[in-house]
C-alpha cells in the first residue's frame, strides 16, 4: 500500500539522492509528449480507414485538452490530501491504458470515433495528472538551479514527442498502415514501467497547506495575471502547430507524409527541446521579457510563413521553426511564477496547467474549425488548410499584444 508522501519523506536526510526520481519526472514528461502526439500522427490513418473527417479530428484533439484542464482542476483541490505518489501512478496508469485502449476500442466498438474518444479521455487522464504533479516535484527536490532543472524537465516532453514522430512514422512505413493499431500498444510500456517507478523513488514534501500562498493573493497579481495569459497563447501557438503540422504538410502542402511527419512535427519537436536546452543552460543570463517578446514574433511570422509561402520546403521550415519559437514560453512562465511565488504550491501549477490547457484546445480546435468553414466554401482542401493555419496566428500575436502592454513581467517578478 503507497505510503502519504510527507510521511514517508519527513525523516530522509538531506544527503539522499535524488537522481531516480529526477529521471523518473523526465520519463513522465516522455509520456505526456506520447500522449498527446501519438494520435496527430494516425490522424490520416483514421480518416481513411474510420472516415474521421476534420471536425471530428478538431473535437478528439479538443476532448483530449478539456478532460486535462477538469483534471488539473481537481488535482487543485485533491493532489495534495492524496498524495504526490499515488497521484504520480495513477497518471502513468491511466497513460498506459490509454494507450492500450487507442490500439483495442476503435477497432472493436460498433463507432470506431467512440472508441478513439474514450482512449483519448483515459491517456488525457493521465496527461493532465503529469503535468500538474511533476513539476511540483521537480521543484521540491534540493538544486541550485531550479530555473535550469524545470526547462530541462521540460526538454523532455520535446524529446518524448521526436520519439514517437521518428519511431511511429518509421513504423508505419515499415509495417503498413493496416497495422497502426500495435503501436499505441508499443508506446504502453514505457508507462507502466514509470508507474513502478514512481511507487518505490524517494520524494521530499512539498510546501505545507498552511504556509501556501492562498489564491486568491494569487489573482490579485498582475504578474500572476500575465502568467496566465502567456501560458494560454503559449499552449494555443505549440498545439495547434504540433497537431495540425502533419496533415497540413502532406494536404496542402503535397509532401509525402514520412517526409512531412519527419520535417514537420519530427523537426519541430527538435527546435522546441534545443530551446528548452538552451534556456536550462543559460536561462539565467537571458532577459526573459525580451527573450519571450522576440520569440513571441518569430512565431507569429512562423505561422505566417507557413500559411502564405507557396514553396513547400519554406513552409515546412516554417513549421519546424514555430518549434524553436515556442520553446521558451511554457518553462519560462513556471520558472519565474515559482521564482515570484515560492509558496504557491500545487494550486499554482494548477491554475498555470489549467491556462495552458485551454489554450492547448483552443489552437487547434481554431485550426479545424477554420479548416472545415473553408472547406465549407469549396475553395478546396489545401487553402482551407493554409486558412485555418492562418487563423492560428492569432494566438502569438495575442502574445506579443500582452508582452507589449505589460513589461511587468520579469524573471525576477
């Protein structure tokens, strides 16, 4: 029986290593970027062989970041009465399953779309779950440098998402579409085997309930406020990218889709975690209210770029490049809402977990809807693409609009 993590860790020494359970926060980020990109990959796949049109592509991407953003709301109010490493399992559980069941229902159910939908609630179960608990915990454990240990934690999310590109893309290519369906198998494992993990790794104690900044201070902050607003267009500029870049490279732009999958969603997972990378290494020297404005434009002309640039190569490069644009938004924001508020515990990943989710649903959600309004209009499936890829835009230069208007929000706070 898991023991209540304060218990268990109230009497370790502090000489203790951390080491196992660092890599066991890195494994889960892993996890999330399977979650949540194994499906944008067979979305071609299902159009095919369930006859998924665009909106219901846009409703499973937008189900799966609503189930996230109920859950990081509940994690608010029960993480910290249930504890850090039951919370911690029962995420790598439900990303097992889910997994397991995106392989299993679609193909067995009488509506293949019910059974990708209730796979995709069950792995955003356990998505929502990660991202709430392990950034809390990567943030208790004893370092010099949490700035660089939080944007490399989240590095791993970038390098989980080029593994299953890289790894799902091959397969198909080597084993055939009719065969998709073991891969969401394949990618289970590494979940159930983090569930052991976090069952036996050492954990110290987070902020204690009565020395946590209530939320309600929180909202009063218009720095806090920035953080939300950042955090929002940040997940809507990477999910509506990341999601969308691989049928977009190979519907209207033309390209092949192992070309497209490897230089689309493959190369911008790759620009993402080298930005993460960077920031965790030099993080400290930046200034981040200028590092988040430039690469808040970049991304706006990213988006731009791929839209309206007829040469598919420059616009493939546009979307790998939206990747390294985005990069410093999401661990940037933490860092320096946890550096201004050391106290805010589990509540204040919460609400930050819970902007970026629904930011994460409204950028592709947008995409689609846009995509199927131009479809709507019989300009043909390629310019509805650039449309709704157009519209996305909207999101970083909301951005800029907020970095602009506020220079409150520095690293420092």
């Amino acid at each position: 029986m898991l023991q209540n993590d304060r218990e268990r860790t109230a009497f370790m020494p502090e000489t203790i290593s951390y080491k196992s359970t660092r890599m066991a926060c890195y494994r889960g980020y892993i996890v999330q970027g399977i979650v949540n990109n194994i499906s944008p990959l067979l979305f071609v796949i299902f159009q095919k062989e369930f006859g998924v049109s665009y909106a219901m592509i846009s409703s499973l991407i937008l189900f799966n970041f609503v189930t996230q953003i109920a859950v990081d709301l509940l994690c608010v109010r029960f993480v910290d009465k249930m504890g850090y490493r039951a919370a911690a399992v029962m995420a790598h559980v439900c990303g097992a399953l889910g997994l397991t069941l995106l392989g299993l229902l679609p193909r067995v159910l009488p509506s293949p779309f019910a059974g990708l939908a209730i796979a995709t609630a069950v792995s955003a179960i356990g998505g929502g779950m990660v991202e709430v608990i392990i950034s809390p915990i990567i943030d208790s454990l004893p370092s010099d440098a949490k700035d660089a240990k939080m944007s490399l934690l989240h590095s791993f999310y970038c390098w989980g998402q080029v593994a299953v590109v890289l790894l799902t893309t091959l397969a198909v290519r080597l084993l055939g579409e009719g065969l998709w369906w073991v891969l969401p198998l394949f990618w289970a494992l590494l979940p159930a085997y983090n569930c052991v993990a976090f069952a036996t790794v050492p954990l110290r104690p987070t902020v204690p309930e009565e020395e946590k900044s209530p939320l309600k201070t929180l909202f009063r902050s218009g720095v806090f406020i920035t953080a939300m607003v950042l955090m929002l267009c940040a997940g809507a500029s990477e999910l509506a990218m990341s999601q969308w870049s691989s049928l977009f490279a190979e519907k209207a732009l033309g390209v092949p889709k192992v070309m497209g999958d490897l230089l689309g969603p493959c190369l911008f997972a790759v620009f993402m975690g080298i930005g993460r990378t960077i920031y965790g290494i030099w993080g400290e020297k930046l200034d981040l209210n200028r590092a988040l404005l430039c690469t808040a434009c970049l991304c706006a002309g990213c988006y731009l770029g791929a839209a309206l640039f007829s040469i598919p190569l420059i616009s493939l490069l546009c979307c790998s490049l939206c990747g390294f644009s985005i990069s410093l938004m999401w661990p940037g924001v933490l860092s320096a809402t946890a550096t201004a508020y050391p106290k805010g515990g589990t509540a204040m990943f919460g609400v930050l977990a819970v902007c970026g989710d629904i930011g994460c649903s409204l950028g592709p959600a947008l995409t689609g809807a846009v995509s199927d309004i131009a479809l709507g209009l019989g300009r043909g499936e390629q310019w509805g693409l650039k449309a709704g890829m157009l519209a996305a835009a909207l999101f970083p230069m909301v951005l800029i609009l907020c970095l602009l208007l506020s220079r409150r929000f520095q690293k420092t706070a």
